[in-house]
C-alpha cells in the first residue's frame, strides 16, 4: 500500500504516457539526478501533465538526495517486491511521480560510495522491472510507454553477478562469464533483438556505434560488412524516427586516415566500403569510410539539421571512443544514450523506447550533490518527444 495519505485513486487519463525511470545505482549519482531532473514534471498541474513517471528504485538514497538537493520529495511511494502476481494486486496512485520501492539489503551496501554486489544486484533489478513494465499489454496501467534508466555500474553488475553464482538468482545475470556488461545487451536479451545499436543524441549531434563495450584489440575483428551495413540501416531509421525524413549518414573509417588506400589498413577498403556501397543500393544516402577526424567536423547540427551544406544528419562510429570523445566534448552535459532496433513483443515495427543520460555513476562526486541533471533531463525530455512521434 501507499505510504503517502491522499494519493489514493485510479490510473490516470489512458492518454498521459507513462515513463518507467531506473534509478541506477543507488550508491552513484543516480539518485540525485533523477530526483533534481523529476522534480519539475512533479509540479505541473494536471492539465499541464506531460506524461506520468514510476520511479524503480528505493527510498532511501533517493530521499537523501532529494535532502542534499533542498528539495521536499515530490513523490508517492509503494512497497514493491516483484512477484507473478504483483502487477494485477498494485494500485498505482494518481500522484505524477510514484516510487516503486524495490528493498535493498542494508547490511550488504557499503558505507561509501563504490562498486559493491548489492549495488549491482539492486541496480538490476530496477532496470529489469521496467523492461517488465515496457512489456506489459499497453492496455495495461502499468504499461511503460518508455523506459529512462539512470546510471549503473558494469563492476557492480559484475560482482552482483558472481555473487548470484550457484542461487536461485543465478539464471537472471547469465552464466558466469557471460553475463549482461550494460543496459544495451540486457535489453536486446530481454526484448529478442538481434539488430540493436547505441544512439547518442545531442542538441549539436547524432553518433551511433558500429561496436560497443568491447576491448580495443577486438573492435578490428568484428568491423564486418554486415555489422556496418547492420548499423547504417539503423542509423537511417533512428534519424526518421526523430523526424528527419530523408537522413544523410556518414560513416568513419576505422583506421587513421580511412585506411589511406589500404596503407594503413585493410579493413577500410574491405569491409567499411562495400558496406556503404551496400546500403546506397538498398536507397540510404550513406557516405564513406571517411577520416574521423574530419568526418565529425561536418556533422555539427543546428535545430535537428546539419549546419553545412554538405554536412551529416548522423555518424557511424566504429568504436566507443571515436564515437563519444568528440560527442562529449560538444556536449558534455546535454547528450542522451538512445537504445535503436528495439521492438515491443510480437511486433516487428513499434520500437521500444529506452533513453539514458550519456554519462556514468560517477561515484566519486555521488552523495555530495555535485551532479548536474541537464543529461537526465535531455533523456527525458527526448524519450518524451519519441512517444508523441509514436517512434
């Protein structure tokens, strides 16, 4: 039951979406930007009411930042166990923000912040009952019509992972040494996605990555045409999804100098290529392997489009690093994760929309109220425009 008076009542008007938001890791700075991110959303009157939010996470690091912050909590609370059952027996209150408190073992999290199990195990557990709330019949009240996920730990999913060895719990991590490192692979497990990509966004920019969480010394091996084709397919669908109706993709080389004519490379010529060549002839209008250090120069973007004539509505990087140095350079604080190739179950075309700030746990400044917001609320605020464009 609720732990807040008054908050009682039905679902809400069927036509406000509903944002399931993880807050991340409870010892990071996932609590204090969800809460200073939340707190205008929570204000707005009803008929002001952009969309409704269900917090998975636990109250109390979220109330400790809302104290550090200076701001009075602005949500209902619900205890929240998952169980086969809960989702029928659950009155979700008609309050715009409500927390769905998941128990964390006290004894078990740590005095300071860090990587620990316990913070792995429950940071897990938030982001995996809102991809349960996404997957609910979206004539559900509990349904997610987006799911916005704070940040985690892969050392803390890691450790939570090994200590799941041998219990009941090991089957929700993976095996041990083939466990989820991230949100991207959780969700594509989770929603059967074979075709999925990470999405950055800003205000200035559009970056997706050919390959992900990987050492550097196995991104040559896995650049193939298929990936790269894979990844331009889904870069031109993610951009229309975001309203740009005929995109314009480049993509990087993967070695200095795209390869210099196979002097520096062969992977360029080999693979990047006829990958481009492939997706052209399939009606993208794909451009590249181009250098990366020039390529990112024409892909500045002013209102949603390219600033120079011959510029990009979005890049194809082929590793983390190429893709997200620049990214976050031109914006540090505004830039939004975007999980592409996602799908709601049993349709092949409604995509699922998850979006994350573009930044990490940050457990060294986490607890001291030092975390700027602006990535959550960018995150927000575009998963928010995605379900009005029905993307």
């Amino acid at each position: 039951m609720t732990r807040e008076s008054g908050q009682h009542g039905g679902h809400g008007p069927a036509r406000t979406p509903l944002v399931a938001v993880s807050m991340g890791d409870p010892l990071g700075i996932g609590p204090e930007v969800v809460v200073k991110a939340l707190e205008t959303y929570a204000l707005a009157a009803d008929d002001d009411r952009l969309a409704r939010f269900v917090i998975l996470g636990n109250e109390r690091p979220l109330r400790g930042a809302a104290e550090r912050a200076g701001v009075a909590p602005f949500w209902a609370t619900l205890d929240f166990a998952p169980s086969p059952h809960a989702w029928d027996a659950l009155p979700l209150p008609e309050a715009s923000v409500v927390l769905l408190d998941h128990p964390l073992d006290e004894r078990a999290v740590p005095s300071a912040p860090g990587p620990s199990a316990e913070g792995g195990r429950a940071s897990f557990v938030y982001v995996d009952t809102a991809i349960r709330m996404a997957q609910l019949p979206r004539a559900h009240p509990l349904h997610a019509d987006a799911i916005v996920t704070a940040p985690i730990s892969k050392t803390s999913w890691d450790l939570s992972r090994r200590a799941a060895a041998g219990t009941e719990d090991e089957a929700a991590y993976g095996p041990i040494g083939r466990g989820f490192p991230g949100h991207t692979e959780l969700l594509a497990e989770r929603f059967k996605s074979d075709r999925c990509a990470m999405l950055f966004v800003s205000p200035t920019m559009r970056v997706m990555l050919a390959t992900i969480h990987v050492p550097l010394t196995r991104v040559p091996a896995m650049i193939t045409r298929e990936l790269v084709l894979e990844k331009i397919e889904l870069a031109a669908e993610a951009c229309k999804r975001l309203g740009v109706e005929s995109p314009r993709i480049g993509v990087c080389g993967l070695d200095p100098h795209a390869g210099e004519g196979g002097l520096l490379g062969e992977e360029d010529e080999r693979e990047i290529a006829p990958a481009v060549a492939s997706a052209r002839g399939r009606g993208i209008d794909a451009h590249g392997p181009m250098p990366a250090d020039t390529l990112f120069g024409r892909a500045v973007l002013e209102n949603g489009r390219p600033v120079q004539p011959d510029g990009f509505d979005c890049l194809v990087a082929m590793y983390h690093d190429q893709g997200l140095i620049p990214m976050k350079l031109a914006e540090p604080h505004a830039s939004v994760n975007v999980t592409v190739g996602l799908h709601a179950p049993g349709s092949a075309h409604r995509g699922v929309i998850r979006t994350s700030p573009a930044h990490g746990t940050a457990f060294d400044i986490a607890g001291r109220n030092l975390a700027s917001e602006r990535s959550m609320q960018s995150a927000i605020s575009l998963a928010l425009e995605m379900v009005r464009r029905g993307a």
